[in-house]
C-alpha cells in the first residue's frame, strides 16, 4: 500500500506554543515534530495512506488555534532510509 508523505514548516503564535505542540502531538497522522529556528517555528512530517486523508491532515493541522501560516512539502520518492 503506498504511504503519502508530506512535510510541513509551520509559522505559529508563540505565546501558544504549548497548546499547539499538544494538539499535534494528539494527531495520528503526524509522526514527527521539530522546532525550528527559521524560517518555520516547528517543523511536522505527516504520513497517510492515501491522497484524501493526507488533505484531511493538513485541514487538521491549519485549524489548530495558534497555527498561522503553513507550507507544504510533498514527497513524491524516497531516496534514503
């Protein structure tokens, strides 16, 4: 079954940094999540069986109170790991 990768830069409201990391971390879609220093607050890795439900993860991730801005990465081909 092919797995959906993308990765997401998120700019967030800092004073709400907690709340965020706690409702990400709460998302079953979401595998990893880094902080960053620039040009992204956190960086998250998401992963989906399908198309659809990697489109329903990132809607999930931009309604999350304190979540500002967002740039999407998609993967299309692994080359290492």
């Amino acid at each position: 079954m092919p797995v959906y990768i993308s990765f997401i830069g998120l700019c967030i409201d800092m004073t709400r940094e907690g709340s965020v990391l706690s409702a990400l971390a709460e998302m079953d879609s979401i595998v990893e999540i880094y902080t960053m220093m620039q040009p992204f607050d956190l960086f998250v890795k998401v992963s989906a069986d399908n198309m659809k439900k990697l489109e329903g993860a990132v809607q999930d991730i931009l309604q999350v109170d304190g979540v500002e801005k967002s740039y999407n990465f998609l993967t299309v081909q692994q080359k290492k790991g």
